[in-house]
C-alpha cells in the first residue's frame, strides 16, 4: 500500500475534505513495506552505534526478507494470529525485523521500554499472556530474574548471544527459510488487534494500549501533515523502542511514505555532541527530539560550529518548549521548530504544519481525519477561550489510529469512551483562530526528559518500603527536564528524616521501577499535610499548586 502524500497548502479546504481510506483487510508488512521493496535498493534504515559510528544500512528489501525468516521460526514455534509477543530490544534493527515477523502472521507485538525492571517485566508478561519473548543480551539478567513467573511464555529467544535455556536469534535465522507468501498466513482485517503499548496512569497501575491494524494507516496524518514526511527523506526521532514515540518518528509514519529510518543505539548520558554528530555525518533532513534534548543541545553545545544544511524539518511533542530555545535554534538552523500533540493511545491529533503559521506554545491545530474538539464533563462543546478537556469524536466515524480499546480493562474504557467521544484526560483551551493551546494533564501523569510517568506507580513503589507509611507523588517544574518527580512522604514510627534515608529510598524505587521514574526529590511530611478528598484519595492538584506558590511560579 504506498500513499500519494497530499500536498496541504489550503488547510481548511484540506481538513474538510479527508476521508479515512482504510481496507477491509490490511497488513503493514505485507500491503506496505512489501510494496517499497519492490525498489531493492531503497533505504529503509540506518542503524549507529553509541558513538554515532559502524552504521548498518537496511533496504526494504533487507527488512523484507529478514522478516520473512523470523516469521518462518515463530511459526515452526507454533506461534498464530492473535498470540502476543513480548519484545525487550534497545535500538537495533531486530527490533524492526521483530515488529514486522509478528505483523505479517497477526502477531501481536509488545514492545517494552529497556530500562524495565524484573517487577516490570513480570507484570507486563503475565498481564498479556505473551507466549514469546524475544529479548537482547544486554537485558537477559533481568529476565531471568523474574523467568520463573513468566509461565506463559513458551519460547525464549535471545539477541546477540548464546546461553542455556534461551534460543539464539542469529542461530534460528542462519537456517530459517526466506520463503513465506502472503497466501501461507492467516489474513488479517484492519480491525484486528496489532500491537499492545503499557501506559502509565495516577489511579491505576499500567494500561494495555490496544491497537488495531489500521494504526498504521491512521499514521498517515502524522506522516503528511505534521511531521511532512517524503520519501526522500531519513527521519530521526530520539525515542526508545518500548515507547509509542518510535511507532511514530522511525516506523509507520516513515515507512508509509517510503523513507528511511535513522536509529541511535544510545547508552548512559544524552551527548549533544554525539546528536549533532550523527545529524552531521548521515545527513538527516527530518529531526524530532523531546523538549529537554533541544534544551541541552543549545545549553551545552555551538550548534553554528556544525553543518546541519540538509535539515529541513525539526519536530518536538511531549512537553511545552520554552521559546528561549525555539528561538536560538532558529538563529543556528533557519528552522522552526513545529510541536505536536498525540498519545500511546491514539496517533498525531493536533499539530503545526507548514499549511499555516506556527503559534509559539500552541499545539497546533487538529491533524486531518481528527475531529478534536475542547468539550466539558458531558462532551458538550466549548467555545473558545474556555478551558476543557481535549476529546476526538469518534462517530459516526472512528478515527483508524485510535486505539481499539484499553485491553481487559472496562473501567478505563468506560472513563475515556462516552457520548461519542473520545476524552484524551488532557485540558487544554482553543483560541479563536482553532489553534489549541495546553493546560495539563487530567490524571496528573509527569512528562520528565520525555518520559510519562505514572505517580501511582512511584507511590506503590515507596510505600512497599518499610519506613514508608504514605506517599504522594506530583510533578514539579524544572528548566532542563520540564518536570522532576517529587515525593511527599509521611513515615512509619521508628523512623526519622535524613539524608541518608533519602538517598535509600531513591534507590530503592530505582531498583523497584524503571531508573527514570524515582523521585529526584523527596520531602517528609506529616500525614495531615497530604491534602485528600473525603473518600481518601490525594488532591495532587493542591500539592502541585502549593509548589508552584513556593517556587514563585503561580
């Protein structure tokens, strides 16, 4: 399936006339990166190493083939339609070769953040079902030390080793045959479920994201409009595998319209450097980069000192950018930098585009194909200027790259799908020309250097610690990261404040959780100093208003 791209200069004209396009039965591998591939020479990825050196160079061709093999050994392992799959690769091009295997026998992939700890991993696992686990050497230990709750899985693949118990990726695709036809396979419809993300919330431990097969093609509006992807171009988005930012920046979007993919296998610290490095040496034209990495790029480094002269489009979404740094990337590059509004649950919803003039601060304005609208409790529209939640109408046409429902889950499903709508939990206002400008999370979760961050999960995290009576996590402002993770904590007799209590219990939810998600700054209170409601449950809005009141920000 290739796209014509629709040239958007008129956007209301544009926006009033897209129809979704979208097959009773579709399959990205086989309807859309099978059909690029027919171009054996056309790029399809670059993958580098920490430094930025060594590349590897896929063609759709290359991907094509390769995910035929990996297809033929998960169908020798008794692998179907619908059977989920646990993927745990950091930025390599099995990741990719993965993701399209499971696609073309309806597989269902789960791709799983890297720095997921044992509790994470077990969780995750025995929450889908997975029957397969495909996972890198480099993660390998963490598994195993949660291996014997995995009963599910069936099948332990391992990437870039060899170890007992576990069946070496390189030796089952050495003798794994290439031939596979689309006729072998059972089809699947673009209902069908494709691919399950974890997301964070504040009343709930991690949702299972389900997305359908039309995902894909939904991308088409993140592709064309917002991130104005051609099939000439190499996009880079800095991104983890086990995050929707990469089924966005250097996967569907990408691949729809036949570009190619930059991958950067990154370790330990973010290195400006290293960024504006490889944008250098391998001529990347599209970039997109959290709030926090372009903060860093212009603090740290002399971007005049590179030659960035093939960048045509740079991108942000997650986070608001302070204009301080939209503006010396300009005066550095010539280019804007457009930002853009979507979810783990859906795909571009709102965004600048080149079809009109960027608001500095606004999200921009609805991606064709989305009917986004500011709505009250009851998905009443408002008019602009007033303040309410940001919600898709979802009849009596559903948006393709909505996701098809949180999975097992018929209270958040209840919460988030009413009156027609679809309520994203995020607030925000639109202005009088449509363009619609952030105001916050509704269910509080915490953006930090481009990471989500549930503060239920750090709370149950802190409180599974002996000296823990009660917690409360908010997130607080912070000039490099956007926002630090924040404990209140009100501890069980027999302890007392310290510094070295402090340092224990950042350790001890960095070992629990996810490194990222431990609180940066912990602050012992007294249990009436934790504001609640009267059914018992933290008013994190009031914490973080007294916050914002201390740092002088309110």
């Amino acid at each position: 399936m290739k796209n014509d791209i629709p040239n958007v200069t008129d956007y209301n004209k544009a926006y009033a006339e897209f129809e979704w396009d979208v097959p009773e039965f579709y399959n990205f591998a086989w309807d859309t990166v099978d059909t690029w591939a027919e171009d054996r020479t056309k790029l399809a990825l670059i993958s580098v190493d920490e430094n930025g050196d060594n590349p590897k160079y896929h063609t759709f061709w290359d991907m094509k083939i390769l995910s035929k093999k990996l297809a033929n050994v998960l169908r020798e392992k008794g692998v179907k339609k619908g059977d989920k799959i646990f993927l745990f690769l950091p930025r390599i091009p099995e990741f990719y070769i993965a993701v399209l295997a499971a696609s073309r026998i309806g597989a269902v992939f789960m791709p799983t953040p890297t720095l997921s700890t044992p509790h994470d991993i077990d969780y995750r696992v025995n929450s889908a079902g997975a029957t397969v686990a495909i996972v890198d050497k480099e993660y390998m230990d963490r598994v195993e030390e949660t291996r014997e709750t995995l009963k599910t899985v069936k099948n332990f693949i391992l990437v870039g080793g060899e170890k007992e118990g576990w069946e070496s990726y390189d030796k089952l695709m050495a003798s794994a045959s290439r031939i596979l036809e689309k006729d072998d396979v059972e089809p699947t419809r673009s209902e069908d479920p494709m691919l399950i993300y974890f997301t964070s919330g504040t009343e709930s431990l991690p949702k299972m994201v389900l997305h359908k097969q039309s995902y894909a093609i939904g991308h088409r509006a993140t592709g064309f409009m917002v991130q104005d992807v051609k099939p000439t171009d190499l996009q880079w988005t800095i991104a983890d595998t086990g995050w929707a930012k990469t089924a966005w920046g250097k996967l569907f979007p990408q691949w729809m319209y036949g570009a190619a993919a930059l991958q950067w296998y990154a370790k330990g610290r973010f290195s400006p450097k290293t960024v504006l490095k490889i944008l250098e040496k391998y001529g990347v034209t599209i970039f997109c980069a959290p709030p926090t990495a372009y903060r860093m790029l212009i603090l740290e480094e002399d971007l005049k000192g590179y030659d960035l002269h093939n960048l045509r489009h740079s991108l942000s979404a997650g986070e608001a950018l302070n204009p301080e740094v939209i503006r010396v990337w300009k005066e550095s590059t010539g280019l804007d930098v457009y930002d853009y509004y979507g979810q783990t649950e859906t795909v571009s919803l709102l965004g600048n585009c080149r079809a009109f003039p960027i608001r500095l601060g606004s999200m921009g304005k609805p991606t064709l194909g989305h009917h986004v609208k500011i709505v009250d409790d009851d998905a009443n529209e408002l008019p602009p200027g007033e303040e309410g939640h940001i919600a898709l109408k979802i009849e009596p046409v559903r948006p393709p790259g909505l996701m098809k429902e949180y999975w097992q889950n018929p209270e958040a499903n209840e919460k988030s799908f009413h009156n027609g709508w679809y309520f994203t939990g995020d607030k925000a206002f639109m202005d009088e020309d449509g363009y619609f400008w952030f105001v916050g999370r509704a269910d509080d979760v915490i953006k930090s250097s481009g990471y989500r961050i549930g503060p239920f999960e750090v709370e149950s995290a802190l409180q599974e610690h002996e000296a823990v009576m009660e917690s409360a996590v908010i997130g607080v402002p912070d000039d490099v990261r956007g926002q630090l993770v924040k404990a209140f904590v009100v501890l069980a007799p027999g302890y007392e404040p310290s510094d070295e209590l402090v340092k224990g219990l950042q350790n001890y939810v960095k070992d629990l959780t996810a490194p990222y998600k431990y609180p940066r700054i912990i602050e012992f209170v007294k249990p009436e100093d934790l504001p609640k409601t009267q059914s018992g449950k933290i008013k994190r809005k009031e914490l973080r208003k007294r916050e914002l009141e201390k740092m002088g920000k309110n």
